[in-house]
C-alpha cells in the first residue's frame, strides 16, 4: 500500500486544483446519473466528491459500478474546481472534486443495519436519517459503524483537545503526570467495588479504584509536590445519563497549597477547557457556602441560570390565625417559598391547585402548597381570606411580588424537608414554564460543607475521613459540637450539575485520630480499613489538597450531549451491559478453577471477600443478581408519579431483583403432578366488600382521600393524552 503518498479528504482546498492525489476512505454516498458516478468518500479528516467518467476512465468507471456504500476505497485522481451552480456549501470540500483515473476496492461491506451519511450530495438535499433517528441499542451493538459518523467523531476530536488542553496548562505549574494501581485492595468509598480474584493469592481478591483518593495524597508523603492523571475509575453503582461503571475524572493533587491555589488554578483550566467548545465562562466564579445553598435554593448544587432563590417567611406568620401554619411554627417548623415570574398566565388557579397542591408536590415529598397569585397589587388564593392584611402585605414585600407572579409556600415540622421540596419544586416549575436559558453558563464553588452527618444516631464522615475540619480544638465524644463542624470542602457546580470537588487534607496524625475518634472507628478498625496509608502518614507529611473533575461530565456539558455515553467510544448501556462485547458474560470454567471459584458456595465467596476487605460483614453490601436496574425502577416510578430517594430506589430495585432470583429457583420444583391453574385463589375481593360512603369501615380512609368521587378514592391518571 503507497500510504505515504496519501492525501486526506478534508485536507484539499480550491489551491489545490490541477494536482494529482492518492485518497483512502469509505464510501460515504452514491448518485448515479446513468452515464456518470459521483461517490462521496469519506475519511476521519472530511468528505470529497469524486467523478467517475467513463469517457475519461471506463476501467474506474466499471469497477465503481459495483461499489456500494462503507467499501473502502482507492482513489486516483485530480483535483478540479467544480461550478459554481454545482458547489455544495455544506462541505468543507464543496468547491473541488476528484476527477478518477484509478480505482482500487481495499474492503467490502454488508449492508449496514442503520444509514451512517449525514451529508446531502446536492445542495438543498435532505438526510433521511441521523443519530437521532436510530436506537441508541443498534448504534451500541454496532458502535464501529456509529464512529464513522463524522458528528461522533467531531465529538472524540474535541474531547481529545480537551485533555490536551489539560496536559498544556497542568505542565507549565508543574504538575507531573503519574499513573497509580488498576489492582489495589478494597477501600471504603460510599459505592461497591468491583472485584478482582487473584490466582496466586488463593480465595483473595484486588478491586479496581473509586477514585486514586488514598495513591495520590502517598505521592504528596512522597514529595511528588504536585500530581495529576487522566484516572480511570469503577463503581459498581446503578446506572443513569450521567453515570457509567467505568468513567475517566481529572484527578490533581499539590503540597503546601491552600484553597485559593485549588480555585484559581481550576477556575483558569475549567474556562479554557470551555473555551473549546466556543463558551465563555465568566470569572471569578462566585462562592456560596453549603448552608447558604441549601437555605436559599434546597440543593448543594444550584442551577444559578434563573432567579426563585427562597424567601423565609416563619416569621410573618408566628401570630396568624391560620391554624396550620400556627401547629406548623409551634413545633419548631419552617415556612420558606420563591416567587414566580408568570406573565403569561401559564399558572393558573386550576394548575396550582389540581396540578401542584394536589399531585405534584405530594409527590415531591411534602404534604401540600400554599400558594397566591398576585392581581392588581393584592393576593388571591384559596386560603388567602385566613391571613391579615398585614400579613399579606409583608408577604408582597418580602417576595418583592408584582402582578403577574405567583407565590409558592411549602409548609412542614422539618426545614430540611422544606428546602428539600422547594428544591425541587423550583427546577420543575422552571422547566415547565422555560425558565432556564439554554445557553447560560453559571460556574459556582459551593464550599463549608459540613464534615460530618448524622444517620441512623450515628456519625459518619460527609465526604471522607481524611478531609482538614475548618478547625482542630473539637471534642470528638461531644456529638452536638461535631455536627456543627464544617470541612475544608468544596465543589465546583455548573448550572445544577456537579462537575467535580475536593478537600484540604488532613496531614497531622493527631487531628486523625480525633476523627477517627469521633466516627467511633478504634485503632484496629482503622488500620484495618486504611491501615497502609496510616503508617505513611506518620513519616512527615506536608500540607496539601486536592479535587477530581468528571471528565465524561464536563466533555459532555462542553459539547452539549444528552448523556455521558456520547462522548465515551465504548460505554455500557442502562444495564451496565455492553451490546457490542456483550460484557459481562460467564468466564470458562477452566479460569474458574485456576481462580479457585469454581469450589466455592455462595457462603465460601462471601467469606473470601470479608477475607480481602477486613471490613466488618455488615460494611459489605450483599446485593441479589442485577435483572432490574436503578433506571428501570425510577422510569416505572415516573409512570406512577412517585418520586423515589436514591435511597428508596436502591431498596425497592434490591427486593424486586430477590423477588426474581426466589422465582428462578422455582423453576426446579417437581409439577408433573400439579394441575394447571388459572389462579392461585379465586378472583374474589377477599379483604373486603368495595362500599361507598356511609361504611362505618370505609369513612375513616376517606377523610385522609386527597380526591374523592362518588364515595371513592379518586386515583389520578398515570397516563395522559
């Protein structure tokens, strides 16, 4: 093959007319004219149009003949400019053409499952179908032919930049570029591990990192002073658009540094990383406190590309005669809500009622809305008569509430709940009203975390047990004091997404024990959780700090993509499963006896891996075969218009999975003797008796019915036309 005679496709230009040129490439498209051939041909640098005259050229000609689209192709020929009536703005190339007068056909292909052209021969032609148009399925089974697409490779050309743009900038400050283990042992991070069986180190096993969290802060013991990596991390976690089991972070970590070395170093890297993708970040970015968040927008990563920041009202209401609000306050509850700029009218008195009082916001966790309207300076609402003018006043001015905008007011015994509704509450009424710019770009550092969180009464670390307190003189037994404290934490947010976040560590071995101290942990427990970074802690080490940015996040938000597997070349599906290897699948069993799997019981693989963790058994989670994902459950969830924590989530797609894994072991029982049956019991109600209103049985449930017709629970629609 003369390869090094080869000239790209995209690389000719009009200054190029009369050469002659040796291309390589793909069959893009086909037009045939009955006495001439025009192919696009295709390359990973552009698209040309080549004529095949037979007058010129018959051999070419008949051999083009027989060519369908994706062969792959020779082509000799000449440059020529083409006519001005017959250019194609939509090319690069669009001025010249390829006169052939050589042919040679290097591969053959099938007939591809799903159209891979995505450009018009003729100006004004239209493509029939796009990446769009076919079924993100198809296109990962034959993700060979999905690359070919000149858009999916635009996107890996950028994300290629991208890092490219991080090496450049990261080399000049210092940064030193180091690898650490795919192999390491199991740490505790908050996701399961992925597993790895060793064959030398009988019944004992690796796992592939989180993150390379505990690897980097040894390099700064090992006076590195300043690391990065382009990391490669696993979590055995369940899947959604913004989440794969394998995913590509920034991770950096640098010696005697403070914050304002973390925030000026990453603001400059974030905005020339955006800069690739033709977007202006404006800087400094601004900095909001965990508290302040939560408070004002119930989220620690707000979108800050609309207004609707929340407004405390407790206190206008301490001496109301409303009783609701009154039982609220008197047992130490909150009342906080945002107004809405509504100047179309899209939410009217029927939408906030029917629609948000009644279904939307129940379903978001809370027991109800108070909301009102304003209309010629004054408030209207269904519960508006209850408030005094006085009240009502305070609220018009704390809102600063003009005609047209509508107060929304969540009520509850809990704050955290409140904010966590409101939250809620305000990115769907911003998404349904179009409240949100699509091409703003509001960075944010959301900082003072607290480092610690209380569940189930006990105290667990809020990032990880190696994050600096923003002070050291605590009492680690007092547990009222360590819930005030805050962390040397931060994140970098962008329009509601978290884009990455770090700490200042701890480097002096007292302060980490009174942590451990403080988490319950006893010497033993740590060492057997950490114990390989302790003891290098205790050989000097220098102050330093760090944070880790989702690459597969933030290429994705730079290039707009939908989800994060647009902008990975292999990702998995939904399922965690890949539709081309069709990974995972069983392993023969001669590895499995070389792995020394193959004797093992379900109890032996479970001891083994309490055999390599050192964890207590009850850190492990044990979790049934994965028929039903995350997403699968949030998408039936949806339909039902329930609105599931991850935490609920997790739970129900665990019990249904061992719901499915008891039914398979059904399949074994003996029912040659079992006659068919249609059902188990009879299709009687054998609870009760369906009577209308007027049952001494029924007329209790009623009262709590949020909707009720003819004597019944009304139940909304979970579909709608």
């Amino acid at each position: 093959m003369t390869w090094k005679e080869r000239t790209y496709c995209g690389a000719l230009t009009a200054s190029d007319a009369g050469k002659s040129v040796l291309l390589m490439g793909w069959v893009d498209a086909i037009r045939d004219h009955g006495n001439i051939l025009f192919f696009h041909l295709r390359d990973v640098r552009g698209i040309i149009q080549v004529v095949f005259d037979p007058q010129k050229d018959r051999v070419s000609y008949d051999l083009a003949s027989s060519i369908r689209e994706e062969y792959v192709i020779e082509v000799r020929g000449r440059v020529t400019l083409r006519d001005k009536a017959s250019q194609n703005p939509t090319l690069m190339t669009g001025q010249i053409e390829i006169l052939a007068n050589g042919l040679k056909i290097l591969s053959k292909s099938k007939t591809v499952p799903f159209q891979i052209s995505e450009k018009a021969m003729v100006f004004g032609e239209e493509v029939q179908a796009g990446p769009e148009n076919v079924d993100e399925e198809i296109r990962l089974r034959y993700r060979y032919l999905d690359l070919r697409r000149p858009s999916v490779q635009d996107v890996f050309k950028k994300r290629y930049r991208i890092i490219k743009c991080i090496r450049d900038f990261l080399d000049p400050l210092n940064f030193i570029e180091i690898e650490t283990p795919f192999l390491t042992r199991s740490t505790p991070e908050g996701a399961r591990d992925y597993l790895v069986p060793s064959r030398v180190h009988e019944r004992k096993f690796y796992a592939l990192p989180q993150s390379p969290q505990l690897f980097k802060q040894i390099l700064m013991i090992g006076g590195m002073d300043r690391y990065f990596q382009i990391a490669r991390c696993f979590r055995d976690e369940d899947l959604r658009p913004n989440r794969q089991p394998e995913f590509t972070q920034l991770d950096l970590e640098a010696s005697f540094i403070d914050e304002e070395f973390i925030y000026e170093t990453i603001e400059e890297l974030t905005a020339r990383m955006f800069a690739i993708g033709g977007i202006s970040l404006p800087r400094p970015f601004p900095r909001m406190t965990y508290e302040t968040a939560m408070n004002l927008y119930g989220t620690d990563r707000p979108d800050l590309r609309f207004d609707m920041a929340f407004v405390d009202v407790t206190g206008i209401f301490k001496n109301t005669d409303y009783s609701i609000f009154r039982q609220i306050i008197n047992k130490g509850g909150e009342i906080r809500g945002f107004s809405v700029k509504d100047p179309g009218g899209m939410l009217s008195k029927n939408i906030l009622q029917n629609d948000y009082a009644k279904t939307i916001v129940p379903r978001l966790g809370a027991k109800g809305l108070s909301w009102m309207k304003v209309v010629d300076g004054k408030l209207q609402s269904n519960i508006v008569q209850f408030f005094s003018l006085g009240e009502q006043e305070r609220l018009l001015k704390c809102f600063e509430a003009r005609d047209g905008d509508v107060l929304m007011m969540i009520a509850d015994e809990s704050g955290d709940l409140v904010k966590k509704v409101l939250g809620r509450l305000r990115n769907h009424v911003a998404e349904r009203l179009n409240l949100i710019p699509k091409d703003h770009w509001r960075p944010l550092w959301v900082t003072d975390f607290p480092l610690f969180e209380l569940k189930d009464d006990q105290i667990g670390s809020q990032h990880h047990p190696f994050t600096m307190p923003d002070r050291v003189d605590f009492d680690p037994d007092d547990v009222g004091a360590l819930q005030a404290l805050n962390s040397r934490a931060y994140d970098l947010v962008m329009n509601g997404e978290e884009l990455g976040g770090g700490s200042i560590r701890i480097h002096r071995m007292e302060v980490q024990k009174k942590i451990f101290q403080a988490l319950g942990l006893s010497r033993e427990e740590a060492d057997a959780k950490f114990g390989f970074f302790l003891k290098a802690l205790e050989y000097g080490t220098p102050p330093h700090a760090g944070l880790a940015l989702g690459l597969d996040r933030v290429i994705a938000m730079i290039l707009g993509t939908p989800s994060i597997r647009d902008v990975i070349a292999f990702p998995k599906n939904r399922k965690a499963f890949c539709p081309l290897t069709e990974a995972p699948s069983k392993a023969d069993n001669t590895q499995l006896e070389e792995l020394g799997l193959h004797q093992f019981s379900g109890k032996e693989l479970e001891n083994a891996q309490l055999s390599s963790t050192n964890e207590n058994p009850a850190s492990i989670n044990r979790v049934p075969s994965q028929k039903i994902s995350g997403e699968e459950v949030h998408h039936v969830a949806k339909l039902a218009r329930l609105d599931l924590s991850e935490q609920e989530t997790d739970f129900f797609q665990k019990d249904l999975n061992s719901i499915l894994d008891y039914v398979e072991t059904l399949k074994n029982l003996n029912t040659d003797r079992v006659p068919p049956m249609s059902h188990v019991l009879k299709t009687d109600n054998v609870w009760r008796e369906d009577l209308p209103e007027g049952n001494k049985e029924t007329d209790p449930l009623l009262k709590n019915a949020p909707m009720r017709e003819k004597g019944y629970y009304k139940v909304p629609k979970i579909l709608e036309g």
